[in-house]
C-alpha cells in the first residue's frame, strides 16, 4: 500500500452514485409499495452498502483500513431509474472516495438482486465519484503562490564544516513542493546574537517566512528559543503543538522539542528541531497547512 505515514488526519467526505434501471412501471410501483418477494429493496440495500463499505480494503488490496465515522444513502427515482447517493466520512489520513463508490456499487448490485425475480430487465450504470472533500487539494487554492523563505541552519558543528547539512536541505525540499520560493539558504553556529541578527535581517528584507533548524534541544548550547522568543511580537502555540502531537506519534522524544512558532510584524518565525528527521517530520506536520497564516496577516477572513 502506499505510504500515508506522512499525511496528517483531517476530516474526509466523499460522495458517489449508482443508476439502478429498471424495464417496467410495475418494478417501481413493487418497490415504493413493499410487494417485492425478497423484501424491503431500499432497507435491506443500504444495510448490504453498510456492509460492504466496511469490506473494502479486504476485497481492494491497495486500500487502507480506516474508520468509517459515517454513512448515509439516499434513493431518488425518477421514471424508471433509481439514483444512489452514497456518502461515506471518516476523519484519518487518506480519502474515502474508492468506499463510497463501492458502497454504491454494492447497494445497486443488492437491488438488481432482489429485482431479478420479477424484472428481467434490470441495468447498472453510471457509477462515478460526484464529489469529495478534506484532501491537501481541497485546500491548495487557499495559498499564496508568491511566498519568499529563508532557511537558517543553527549548528557549530556544520558551519565548522565538521558535518553536512541534511534537516536544511530537508526544509528546502518540502518548502519547493510548496511552491515556496527559497531567497538564502545559510549556515550559522549556535549564537543568540547571530540567530537574532538573520531574523531581524530578513523581516527587514520583507522576508515572508524564516525557517531555522537546530538549536531547539536542551543541551546548554541549543539557544534557538532562547534568541527568538524576545523578537516576537506573537507567538502561534498552535503550530508549536501541532508539530510535537505529530511527532510524538512517531517518537516518545519529540517531547523534549521547544519548537517555536510566531510572528515578527509579517513575517512568520519558526524554529524546528536540528535533526533530519525532526525537521521533515515537523514540515510535514504543519505544511502546507501553515501557509493559510499569511492571508489571515493580509486581512483574508476566514470561510
């Protein structure tokens, strides 16, 4: 299966139809008046949908096991053809899409089932996706397209030149499949005045975002707090706690993170941890999510 250990729970809705067509008025009229032999068509084709939403990653081999948190039918005739609405919503890591087709599709195959007896006649078709929500994509359009960051690497060890530079680049990389433009890239030792100095420099330079990574530890040279705490005009907890739940999901140590987040006049601050792991995995827990703030810093209201 592929790998979603990286995405972050949301909440995920999708929806699908079936067509169910029957040859003959008289199919309708067993249906609305609950003469057909084999039982109430519309119930026990819902519960048999119920059913096999819950089955699907056992007959799907690439479709992960998830919460179904909800599911609804609905059942709309009009002349001879009967439309399913099937709506499935669970709040985890990946969509729902291929459970609400399925859904759909099992309660359009319970009914020709239960019709067959009396119509020969009986069609499936156009069973498709109509809609979907809570996905990365669903939120993409939200974003500036325009956005400038700096990344600084506190670290002695790697601007001594005794170590390469992974977290970094690590930043980089997640910060381009953004769409955000990096201005510098720079590598500083573990300094309060050097690391305040960036700061100042880029929200200065008009700088959207300044991503340091290192220095957030607590060992007696991990400053990184320390120095940006002070410049702050507001912090974001949220962000903060953001990227410690989610890496505490992942290693019991993410606790001892003192990772930053906040704002200098509009200029977003974050300070990530100096491992390569810990910086991917708290990129990953905030972006692109994070890159709402700067519409809220220009007055965009809230949907």
């Amino acid at each position: 299966m592929v790998d979603i250990t990286h995405k972050s729970t949301t909440l995920r809705t999708a929806t699908a139809q079936a067509v169910v067509k029957v040859s003959k008025p008289e199919t309708i009229e067993a249906i609305k008046n609950d003469t057909v032999p084999k039982g109430h068509v519309f119930a026990m084709s819902k519960a048999a949908g119920l059913l096999g939403v819950k089955r699907t990653p056992d007959i799907l081999p690439d479709c992960h096991p998830l919460p179904i948190e909800f599911t609804g039918v609905e059942y709309d005739i009009n002349g001879l053809e009967i439309t399913v609405l099937f709506t499935v919503k669970t709040i985890y890591k990946t969509g729902v899409e291929v459970e609400a087709m399925h859904g759909a599709s099992v309660v359009a195959l319970n009914m020709y089932d239960m019709l067959k007896p009396i119509d020969k006649g009986i069609e499936i078709h156009a069973i498709k996706l109509l809609e979907k929500k809570g996905g990365k994509s669903d939120f993409r359009d939200r974003f500036r397209k325009d956005l400038k960051a700096a990344v600084v690497v506190c670290s002695d060890t790697i601007s001594a030149g005794h170590k390469e530079d992974k977290a970094g680049k690590a930043i980089i990389e997640k910060l381009e499949s953004c769409d955000v433009k990096i201005s510098e890239y720079v590598i500083i030792p573990d300094e309060i005045e050097d690391i305040q100095a960036k700061a100042k420099q880029y929200e200065a330079e008009g700088i959207d975002m300044v991503i340091y990574t290192g220095g957030t530890g607590l060992s007696g040279r991990d400053v990184t707090p320390e120095a940006l705490i002070p410049l702050l005009d507001r912090r974001i907890p949220g962000i903060e706690e953001a990227i410690r739940n989610y890496g505490q999901d992942r290693t019991p140590f993410s606790m001892l993170s003192r990772s930053v987040a906040g704002t200098i006049k509009d200029t977003l601050i974050l300070a990530l941890p100096g491992s390569t792991n810990g910086a991917k995995e708290s990129m990953d827990a905030i972006f692109p999510a994070v890159l709402h703030s700067f519409r809220i810093l220009k007055g965009a209201r809230h949907d």
